[in-house]
C-alpha cells in the first residue's frame, strides 16, 4: 500500500509541476483573476451596501448565499458530532467524592442520581488534579475580557478586519478555556448542551431567517435592501444592518457549535469528564 | 409566485432542518411531521418547475441577493435539473415517510438529529443539483458529504470505520475539486458556470484549463465511486442504517453523474470535451471497467446489501460510459438512467429495509421463504430485479436500450457487450435470491395442501413501509412505459445541438 | 549561462507560491493515503485541505495592493455615484479569494470535527487507531 | 398488397382477460370457484379470439396500439393469419388443459395449487401476447413475461431437483434472450430504424450479407425456447414439471412461443428474400435438420416417457423452422400447420403420460408391460396421438408433414426430403414400441387382476377430446390449413 501510494503521490506532483509555467506570475496585477470580477467589487462595494471591508461585504452580501451555507456547514458538523457521539443518559456511573479537609477520596460504583457537592465532600474527576490557584485566578480574569475583545471583533466587522466566523470562535475558545483550567462539569453548569444545541440553530435560523425575511417582501433571496422599509433606512444603510444581523447570527452559531463539538469530543459523548 | 420556487425549494427544507434540530431538544414529537411538510414542499415545488420548464421550454433563473451574473449567486433550473430535482425531492420523501418505524425503533433519542441531517442532505443535493456557481456547488457538495458521514456513521458496529474511510476519499475527492475550480478561476477570473461558458472557449489550448478540467474530473470520479476509487461505497452504504442508506445510496451517485454531465456539458463545452480533449475513449474504457468490475465482485458477495452497493458501482459505470460515448442515443441514456437508476435503487434498498425491519438480519439467508410469509413485498421485489435486469415494461429496460443504440451508434461493441454481461450477471444474482426465497426452508410435502399462505401467516411489512414500497415498484412499470416521452419532451433539450 | 540561470530563478521566483502549495499538498496527499494510523491521516488531510487555502489565497495578491479594506479617506466622501471612480483597483488587494477561504477553513474545521468523532468511536469499538490492527480484527471476525 | 386492418380493441382484451381474472382466482376460498373463474378465463379468451377469426380470414388484419413509447415504437398488436392460428391453438388447449389440470392435481392432491393456476393464466396471456405482437418489442416483452411466468410453474415441487432443472431452464432462457436475442434487436433497430413486422423484411435495404446472416443466427440461439440443437437441454430439464404443466407449456405453448418467434423474425425482420438471397436460410434449414435427426436418435434412447416425448417435441419444433427455411410455399405451409398439428398430438402423448402416472405412478416405458389391458382408452389415445406426431393418415398431422414433403421436393433440396423420411422413421421407432409393449405384450402374473384401474374422469375427458381434434383435423384441417396458407401468402407478399 505504501509504494502504491508514494507511487501516486510522486507522480501527480510532478505532473502538476511541469504545468506550473502555465500559471500567471505570483503577485501580476494583470493576472485574468484579478481583472475579470474582482475590480467590480473593490469599486461599488462601497457604493452598494456602505462597507468599508470589502471581504465582509462580499462574504455576507454579493455572495451571501454562500455563506448561508457555510454557517450550515459548521451547524451540520455540531450536529453531525451531537448525533455520532452523544451517548444516552445513563444514570449509574462510577463517581468520585472528595473530603475536602482531609483528601480522602470515595469512588462510589453505579450510584443512581448523583448527590450534590457538601460543605464536606465536593466531586471530582477520576484523574483529578488539584486546582492551581495561578491558572484559576488568571483564567477568571483573563476569560471575561476574551468575550469583551471578542464582541469588538464582531462590531467592527464593517470596518476592519474581522466578522462573524471569528467573534463565534473567540467566544467559543473563551468557554472551552473556561472548560480546560477548572472542569467539563463547570463549563456545562455555565452553558447546559441544551442551550447550544438551540443557540446553534437558532444562529443559522436568523441568518436565514433574513433571507426569507427578504423573501417574503418581495425581492429575491438574501437581498437585504428589502428590509429598507422595516428599518425606516434607505437601501444601502439597509444593506449594512443586514450584514450585521447576519454576522450576530453567524457568530452565535460558531460559538454553540465549537463548544458543543468541545463537550461531545472531549468526553467521548458521556459529557461528565471532560480533558 | 413562480419564480421563486428555485430558492423556495432549498431554503424550506434547510429552514426546516434549523427548526427540528432546536425543536428536537425541546420536544421530539413534533420533528417528524415538519421534516414530511417540508419536502413535500419541496416535492411540489419541483415538480411546479418541471411543468413550467417543459411547457415554456426556457430555464428558469434566480439570482440570491438580488446580484446578477458573475458578480453573485445565480440558479439556474433547465430540464434537466428541473427533472433531477423531482426525483431527488421525491425520492427523500418517499424514504422518509416509509422508514418513519425504523427510525423511532433504531434511534430512539436522536430522530430529532436524523431528521435534520437528513433534510441538510436533501437540501445539499438539491443546491447541488441546481446551482449555477462553481464555487457554490462546491459548499454544497460539503454540505451532502458531511451529514452523509453523520448518517452512514451511526449503524451498525462497522459503521464508524466504514464512514471515516468515505470521509477520508469523499475529502480527497471534494478538495480536487476544490483546486479544480481554483484553476478555473485564475484562467479565467469568474466562477459562474455561464460566464465560464463563454470565457474557456477562448482559452482552448491553456494548460490551465486542462489540470482544472482533469482535477474536476477526478474529484467527481472519487465522489461517485468509479472504478479504481470506489473504495469507500460498499462500505459505506452496507453498513449504514437502512434509513440512511435508503436515502444515500440511490441519489448520492447519480447527483454526482448529473454534475459531471453538468460541467462537461456547460462549463467544458461540449466541443472542449469531445473534439479538443477527446477524452470520450477512454472515459468509456474506464466505465467498461467498471461495470465488468461492479458484476463480477457482486457475484461474490452474500450479504444482500454489500450486493447492491456492488451494482450501484456498475449502474455508475453504465452512466458515465452511456455520456462520453459522446452521442445523442447515449447520452440521452445516461440521463434517463439517473432517473430509472435512482428509482430502481430505491426500491432494492426499501426491500432491504423490510427484510432488515422484519428478519432482523441483511444476508441472504433473511430471504428464506419468503415468497410465501411476504408475497407482496417479493413482488415488488421481482418487480426491482427485472427492472435492474433490464427486462420490458420495467424501466431498467429503456435506459439500456437507448445505452445499447448509443454503444452501437458510436461503434463501441465493447460498451454493449459489457452492459449485456452486466445484464446477465444482475440476472444470476436476483434470481439466486429467488431460489432462496422461492424454495428454502425445503419442504419435503410434496403433497397435502402444504401451509399456504394462511398457514405459516402473511407475516407482511407494516403498512407505512409496504404502501409507498410498492408504489415506487409501480413506478417502475410506468417510468418504462413513459421513457419514451420523458427522453423525447424533457432529455432531448438538454443535450447541445453540437451532438447528433 | 549567467543568462540562463537568470531565466530559471525567476520562473522559480515568480512561481514560487505553486511550488509550495503543490509541496504541500503532495505531503498531506501522501500521509492521507499511505499512513496507517488514523490521527495521521486525518492530519495529513488537515495539511492536504490547508495547501488548498494556500493557493486561493496566494492567488489574489497583487504587487502593491494592500488588504482589502478601503482607506479612510475614499470612505469619507461618502456621496454616492462618483465615489467607484476615485477608488483605484490596484491599490486593493482581489478580495474574492479571501472570502472563498474562508468558507474553506470552516469547511475544513467541520470534516476535521467529525473525522475526530469517528475516530474516537473506531477507537471504543476496536480499541486500536491502527489500521492493520483493525484489518486484522476484522478479518477473524 | 396492401393489407386494409381494423382498428378494435380486442387483441387487448384478449391478452388481458386472463390477467385481470387473477385477483379472482387468488382469492376465490372454495376450489371449485377457482377453476370456474379459470374456465370462465378460458372461455372468454377462446370467443375472444374466435370472433376475430372471421375479419381474418377475409384478409384484414386487426390492429391496435397499447402504448405509445417511443414515437415509431411501442407496445402495439396486430392480429394476422400467422398470429391467428397459434392464438386459437393456445387458447383451445388452454381450456382443455384446464380441465385436464383440475383432474390430476386433485388425484395427486398437490400443494399450493391457487399459485398454480394464477401463473398458468398469466403465462397463457403471455402466449397470446406474443402471438398477437406487431412489433419486435412487444413480442420480446412477452417473450420475458413467459419465461418468468412459466419458473414457478416449472420449479411447481419446490424440491432440490426441482431448483437445478429450474436454474437450467432460467440459464438458457433469460440467458439466451438477454444474451443474444437483445443486441440483435438493438442492432435490428439502429441500422433499420423500425421493428415492425412488415411483409418483405425491415432489413432488406439496409444491412449486409454478413450481419443479416449473424443476426438471425443470434435470433435463432436467442430465442432459445425453439430448442434448436445446442440451446435445447432446458427442455428435458423441464419435464420434472408436473404433468399438465410439460403438457400445455413444453408441448404447445412456451415452445410454440420459441417456433413462433424464430419464424416471425426471419418472415418479418429478416425478410423471405433477404433469406435466399444470402443462403441463410439454406444455414439455418441445416442447423433445423441437424436437430432432428440427433433429437429423434437421443429419444430412441430414453427410458423415462417424458423425457422421450421432450427429445420428440426438439424435433418436431425443427420440422417448423426446416418448413419455413425450405422457402417454397408449400414447405413454408407445412411448417405453419405443424404448429397446430403437432400442438394436439403432442399434447395427447403428455396428457396420456400424466394419466399413467397418476393411474399407476409408473414413469419408464420399460415398466409399461400389458397396461393395455388396464388403461384401454388412455392407450387407444396415446396411439391416435404418436399416429398424429409420426404423420401416419387418419392423424391430423399427415397432412402437414404432406406439405413438408411437397415443399422440400418444389425448393429441389433432396437432402432435407431425405432427412423429413429418415426422421419419420426414427419417429415411429421411439413411439409404438410404447404401443406395442402396452397391447401384446402379456405382464408378468405379478400384476393379477386385470380389471380396469383408469386415470381420473377429468383427464380422461381431457384425453379423449384431443385425440378426437387430431383425427378430426385429418378430415377437415380447413380453418388452419386456410390460415397457413394466408400467412404465407402474407409473408412471401
């Protein structure tokens, strides 16, 4: 299997490199993909719906569609994973308790509901380590400003780099930092599977909830300057919004589904120990 | 109203699958009725089109955004996409409502999941089917491929493996496809299929446009099991749960051969393909493997399932063959193959899912004494077989007849000797499955009314699986008998005028 | 022969994106096919996807464009109809790629997650990542 | 000569009439109701065709299309001489094996017996079906439907014997028609352009010596129920059916079919001249003869009753090819009467072997030692029935082997005269020793009493009318004479 494979491999890469002369120069201005479609957009992009970053602009308007089905693409991954890994809620399980003055440990086999943390025994994982008060106490500080930096990353989409697929993974990264310094059990006590499963929707549903929002007033699908007359604003400024309605929606989508991929991953869908 | 129906017929059924997978942590009753309403939304939706599209005999166009041409995102719905998209639609729906039991029983918490994944695939495959942007087919393609993996992923204990290995080839074949469309746009700065159209022309003899038209091609060859990349599909479709597999294993291929003929036809020109390239030899060549490849290794299989896989690959060879034999007989046989293919493969896997539902196992021993506890699912049973077989007024029958006068239009004796041997061998197949059927457990009472159907009681299919299963059997006869007019009214205005 | 070298360097030169995105991806094509362990392959199609990423993107540069985001000063005259003449195109770097990137990153993001799924289930049910491992426990039942 | 037709609905309804009365023989609960709705079946399919007869024999045929598929093709019939004369055989021997059925699947009490009857109808709609077709298509589309509706009928014992002749049957069947029989069509239509039944032959323009002549070869092995030589083992395999099933089917129908076919092509397809002017049909009147004679030799050598009368029925379906090879009116003549002729001698011959199995259970003719005695009419039957099939005078069939011989003496081919004189020889060889063993020759005394121990009422009956048909037909052979004589007046045109 190998040779057949360094065979195929050696190969298409040396037919792909003798073509390589065909190809237009690294960095040409007058190269066909540069003069064709994109002058179009560098030029009325501004004009057409009023956003400096003309990525943004593409990206959620002249070829939102697109990323319709993007923001699907990462629901289909969240819920591909929920639906291959999610394993049933079963009751008995093997369950750690700890004493918290003395250390002792007690591991309680196939015990049904599981009791709640006393002022004496608190649970924990089966390679429970204990907490190391630098990690805790920068994780807390650090975590809210991750969410607020994030949040400046989606409002100021129009105008600088940035948008709705980074501010979801910002956030989301900012939970699972959350969920790797303490434990899983905290990270799901703060934002319960059930939450993300409906946030994950419910993000895609506003993005295409707005298109056929648009489409049910009458112009074509995802054509923003139909809600002018719902915002009071003209065409172009309605444009605009509905970028950003769609980017909040993206981001709330990215968000629940990188968290809710985290949960199922990293406890192999029994979702109690996580890393 | 009309002119909205292209968006309308992808964005119900995506709008739907959001609703049931937030509806489904909420209350899990309400998922399956959506997910129905929805592609029978959908469902009628294509056929509206197909109507309008035949009856006015111009394609209909629909720009998302409001941006015209390369600049945005356009649908473009002509006869023949309008065609496939009805089967697609209808298709899901009648796997869906037929397999309702099965998906309570088999996935008891997770029918909220499934159904979503399973309006996500449709609607992966109708954009797919109707898209006018390369780039867009392309998301779409991920789109179909990713709740595909989620779907094969949870059946039976091979099923991970089985779906990680389609994972790995479908991502090899998507990202050729990928870069395939990267070489199309640096030669020629766009990405709408149109605007492509009229650019490559120009660029006949660039190097670029070769590598992309081979990278397309390859990364659709992958996608639709051809020969030497076929790995993944018995697999995959064996082991996958029978909802799932009913629904993926008829259309995922034949969506793929439908894109081939797509670009072949409307981004490569039909010219680019055929005169500049001539690739259409051994394009042909490679789908007699195929075929000659598909029956052989059917013949040694004993699950039933593994079995069908192995004929989905030789009826994929059938298609692709039937198209670049390059003229008008066999190309309008490869369109009319997708639609008898799919229909036909739908049937055999709803058997299979009966047989499954009722015998509890997929081999061929499930199929012991059947004709007697299940004469009406063995007809339709026999009904699917002859028509695989290609025996008059099933509809298997026409589509090799045109395939058969294209292979001897184009003088390539070698493609009809391969399809005749490919009849024969699906022959021995099926009626191997009759014998087991028709004669095992062997009853040594020769004489005495031995336990007739009343006796050992018609232990039938229940009714929600039985009815629409042997409404697609009837089907069959009816696609037969209205080939004729199908190719003639709808397949004709599809092929270009370039071919006799 | 000074002349000649010359010609070469800058075909490598004026090509040198291709090279590495065809490098790249014949690295991750090859650990994709021919590795054995699945997290290995699943990295080699990582790499695979992210070789696609490099092409798009290295496609769209343009010799003194900046990033495509227009400067403050076009944004300001804000009145529409004579504003697309002011803005000049080669300025700005082509901004299609970028965005079709970024639909390819999330793509790739999504495989990626289910790949992981799959392996952690091949994991519990044949206790192995191993594929000749998991042939073998196939193969004897 | 232009043929006026008539337009009516009837060839339909009689190909229909024993399908649509399925549902109720399935699910009829009393036994005799069954076999009433397949008499009633019977019955309206025999008027059915009768009341066409008439419109036939003034020369008009009667046309109609079922479905439109393909706009110069589709499932379409037209009723003409040829196709008259099978249809009244088959449908007449429909109604008497019916009769003959009831009897002797109650003597023996066999299984499943509404499956039985269900699938004799759909066959027998099958025949009529090829019988009536205008065009290449729909007679291949009935062709198919006879082949699958004839396994279960075949494989009727469901026992592992049963399974292996089945496969054998379904081998080279389907396999000889998908096979060969498809291409030949397909390459027919590509370079012809049309499948139609026409008088001269859609391949006279168009297509070469070497492909005409290849062609029709791949018909003759493809429509391999004619039984010609290499393509005939199915036939012996068959005979594990039960008796009225080798009856109708191996002797009459599904054979019959296989003859009818062959001959259809190469009058219709191929066309008369075409035949002659390559020496095809000099080839194919070779083949024919070849089978005969090697037909009639294996037969001299089989013990078993029915096997004897299948390897007869291989060569009597060559006599019908080697006719209509021959290429003079009269051969061609010959060769389209010995389809009803042989149809009601064979069929009493089976009949007779079905009674003496269920009368006495015996199977080999080495054991039919003074069963005269026993079984008087059924063995007075089984004599009129060989005198037919050998082609002795008060026998129906004389008069179409007399066509033959006139035929093979008017086309100046000696040889096949030869081979018509030797073959009947070898014929009388292999039937009357079964006579004589049955009259003469005293049992041994284990078998003491003498008295009379019949085979049932029913088949009796059933036995008695065709042997009356075969010698009626000596003496006044009119109906089918006449509409031989009008199909070959339409074939050669």
């Amino acid at each position: 299997m190998k040779i057949l494979g360094r065979v195929t491999v050696i190969l298409c890469g040396l037919l792909l490199l003798v073509y390589v002369g065909e190809f237009p120069d690294f960095a040409d201005p007058q190269s066909p993909a540069s003069t064709h479609v994109s002058p179009y957009y560098i030029q009325n992009a501004l004009e057409d719906t009023a956003v400096p970053n003309l990525v943004t602009a593409i990206l959620a308007d002249y070829r939102g569609y697109d990323t319709m089905f993007e923001a699907t693409v990462i629901f289909t991954a969240g819920l591909a994973c929920f639906f291959l890994m999610r394993l049933p809620k079963k009751e008995e399980r093997v369950v750690f308790y700890r004493h918290r003055a003395t250390g002792v440990t007690l591991r309680i086999d196939d015990c049904g509901a599981v009791p709640k943390d006393t002022q004496a025994f608190h649970r924990i994982d089966s390679q429970w380590v204990p907490r190391d008060l630098i990690i805790r106490s920068t994780t807390r500080l650090l975590i809210p400003f991750v969410q607020i930096y994030a949040l400046y990353v989606l409002a100021h989409g129009h105008h600088s780099p940035g948008g709705g697929f980074q501010a979801g993974v910002v956030l989301g990264a900012s939970i699972i930092l959350l969920a790797i310094s303490q434990d899983l059990r905290s990270a799901i006590s703060k934002i319960k599977e059930k939450t993300l499963g409906i946030l994950s929707s419910l993000g895609v549903l506003i993005y295409a909830g707005t298109g056929f929002l648009c489409l049910l007033l009458g112009e074509s699908f995802l054509d923003y300057g139909a809600l002018a007359s719902l915002l009071g604003t003209d065409r172009v400024m309605a444009r605009s919004h509905g970028i950003l309605i769609v980017e909040v929606g993206v981001a709330m989508a990215v968000m629940s589904v990188l968290i809710w991929i985290y949960y199922n991953l990293s406890s192999a869908g029994k979702q109690d120990e996580g890393l | 109203m009309l002119n909205t129906f292209p968006a309308i017929i992808i964005v119900v059924p995506l709008l739907a699958a959001l609703l049931i997978a937030g509806i489904s942590f909420i209350d899990r009753r309400a998922c399956f009725p959506i997910g129905v309403a929805a592609l029978l939304i959908s469902f009628a939706g294509a056929v509206a089109m197909l109507v309008n599209v035949v009856s006015t005999g111009v394609a209909m166009e629909y720009r998302f955004g409001g941006w015209a041409g390369p600049m945005g995102i356009v649908y473009v719905i002509d006869h023949l996409s309008a065609l496939v998209l009805v089967v697609i639609t209808g298709i899901a729906l009648v796997n869906l409502v037929s397999s309702r039991q099965t998906i309570i029983d088999e996935l008891k918490e997770k029918d909220g999941a499934f159904v979503a994944l399973y309006l996500l695939f449709t609607a992966g495959l109708v954009g797919m089917t109707a898209t006018g942007d390369a780039f867009n087919l392309y998301v779409l393609l991920e789109i179909t491929s990713l709740s595909g993996y989620a779907l094969i992923g949870l059946g039976s204990e091979r099923a991970p493996l089985a779906s990680l290995k389609y994972l790995f080839l479908g991502t090899i074949g998507a990202t050729f496809y990928l870069v395939g469309v990267g070489y199309l746009y640096i030669a020629t700065g766009s990405l709408n299929m149109v605007d492509l159209a009229t650019i490559i022309p120009g660029l006949m003899d660039s190097g670029v446009i070769l590598f992309a038209f081979i990278f397309c091609m390859t990364g659709l060859f992958v996608k639709m099991a051809m020969f030497p990349v076929h790995g993944w599909l018995p697999g995959a479709y064996s082991e996958a749960s029978s909802p799932a597999a009913g629904l993926i294993a008829p259309l995922t291929t034949k969506v793929m051969i439908y894109i081939l003929i797509r670009i072949c036809l409307s981004v490569f020109s039909v010219e680019y393909v055929f005169a500049n390239l001539d690739v259409g030899q051994i394009m042909v060549w490679l789908a007699i493997a195929t075929i000659v490849f598909g029956s052989v290794s059917a013949l040694a299989q004993t699950n039933y399932r593994r079995m069908l896989t192995y004929i989905i690959i030789a009826e994929v060879g059938y298609m692709v063959g039937g198209f670049f034999l390059g003229n008008k007989m066999g190309m309008s046989g490869a369109m009319l193959h997708i639609v008898n293919d799919a229909v036909m493969t739908l049937c055999l896997f709803m058997v299979a899912g009966i047989v499954v539902n009722r015998m509890k196992t997929d081999d061929r021993d499930g199929f012991k004494g059947l004709f007697r506890s299940m004469p009406f699912t063995m007809a339709g049973f026999v009904l699917a077989a002859l028509s695989i077989i290609g025996v008059p007024p099933t509809c298997g029958f026409f589509s090799k007849w045109y395939l058969i006068l294209g292979g001897v239009a184009a003088g390539n004796y070698w493609f009809v000797a391969a399809l005749i041997f490919s009849s024969l061998v699906n022959a021995v197949l099926f009626f191997r499955l009759f014998e087991i059927a028709y004669f095992e457990p062997f009853g040594d009472d020769h004489h005495g009314e031995s336990p007739g159907a009343g006796a050992v009681g018609i232990k039938e299919a229940p009714m929600i699986m039985l009815l629409p299963f042997l409404a697609v059997s009837f089907l069959l006869i009816v696609l037969g008998v209205y080939s004729g007019r199908i190719v003639t009214n709808i397949i004709y205005f599809a092929i270009p005028g370039g071919i006799i | 022969m000074r002349g000649y070298n010359m010609d070469l360097l800058n075909l490598i030169a004026a090509k040198a994106n291709y090279w590495t995105y065809i490098i790249l991806m014949m690295v991750g094509f090859y650990a994709l096919i021919a590795k054995n362990n699945l997290v290995k392959k699943i990295v080699g199609m990582t790499i695979f996807q992210t070789a696609v990423l490099l092409f798009y993107v290295s496609m769209s540069t343009k010799k003194g464009g900046t990033i495509p985001i227009l400067h403050h000063g076009e944004t300001t005259s804000l009145d529409p109809g004579h504003v697309s003449a002011l803005v000049n195109v080669a300025d700005y770097v082509n901004p299609l790629p970028h965005v079709l990137m970024l639909t390819a990153i999330v793509v790739g993001v999504a495989t990626l997650g289910v790949a992981l799924s799959l392996a952690i289930k091949v994991y519990k049910t044949y206790g192995t990542l191993e594929e000749d491992e998991i042939n073998l426990q196939l193969r004897n039942g | 000569m232009t043929m006026e037709t008539i337009l009516s609905v009837k060839p339909l309804l009689a190909v229909l009439v024993s399908l649509a009365v399925i549902p109720f023989i399935v699910l009829s609960k009393d036994r005799n109701v069954r076999e009433g709705w397949t008499f009633f079946a019977g019955a309206a399919k025999f008027l059915l065709i009768l009341s066409m007869l008439p419109a036939v024999l003034k020369g008009k045929d009667v046309v109609y299309t079922a479905v439109q598929i393909f706009p110069n093709l589709g499932i379409a019939f037209r009723v003409d001489a040829f196709g008259m004369l099978f249809a009244l055989v088959a449908s007449s021997l429909w109604i008497i094996t019916s009769i003959y059925s009831v009897g002797y699947m109650r003597s023996l009490d066999e299984h499943s017996q509404t499956r039985y009857f269900s699938f004799f109808a759909v066959a027998l709609s099958a025949t009529i079906g090829v019988a009536f077709s205008a065009n290449l298509l729909t007679l291949y589309l009935f062709y198919e439907m006879l082949s699958l509706a004839t396994y279960p009928l075949v494989t009727h014992h469901q026992d592992k014997e049963a399974r292996s002749s089945g496969r054998k049957y379904l081998l080279y069947i389907l396999g000889g028609s998908i096979g060969l029989a498809l291409p030949a069509m397909m390459i027919t239509y590509h370079f012809t352009g049309t499948l139609d039944f026409t008088t001269q032959g859609v391949m006279v323009g168009n297509i070469n010596s070497g492909l005409a002549l290849l062609l029709s070869l791949m018909f003759l092995f493809g429509f391999a129920k004619v039984g010609i030589m290499p393509m005939h083992s199915w036939l012996p395999a068959a005979m594990v059916a039960p008796t009225p099933v080798s009856a109708l089917l191996h002797a009459v129908a599904v054979v019959k079919v296989g003859a009818f076919s062959v001959v259809r092509v190469l009058t219709g397809i191929v066309g008369v001249d075409l035949l002659a002017q390559y020496h095809i049909s000099w080839i194919i009147a070779a083949i024919a003869s070849i089978t005969i004679v090697v037909a009639s030799l294996i037969a001299l050598s089989q013990d078993e009753l029915k096997r004897r009368l299948a390897f007869s029925t291989i060569g009597q379906l060559s006599y019908i090819v080697l006719g209509v090879t021959l290429l003079s009116t009269s051969g061609m003549t010959g060769g389209i009467l010995h389809i009803a002729m042989h149809a009601f001698g064979k069929i009493t011959l089976f009949f007779c072997a079905g009674a003496i199995f269920c009368a006495t259970g015996i199977k080999n003719i080495s054991e039919m030692k003074g069963l005269g005695r026993q079984m008087p009419i059924t063995m007075t039957a089984f004599l009129i029935g060989s005198l037919s099939v050998i082609g002795l005078p008060p026998c129906g069939g004389f008069i179409s082997k007399w066509y033959l011989v006139l035929g093979t003496v008017e086309s100046g081919q000696l040889i096949f005269l030869l081979v018509l004189l030797v073959s009947s020889l070898l014929n009388a060889a292999y039937f009357l020793p079964v006579f004589y063993n049955a009259f003469f020759v005293r049992r041994s005394e284990e078998l003491l009493d003498n008295r009379l121990n019949e085979a049932p009422r029913w088949c009796l009956v059933a036995l008695m009318i065709t042997s009356g048909i075969s010698i009626v037909l000596f003496f006044y052979p009119q109906p089918f004479l006449n509409l031989a004589k009008l199909a070959v007046a339409a074939a050669v045109g």
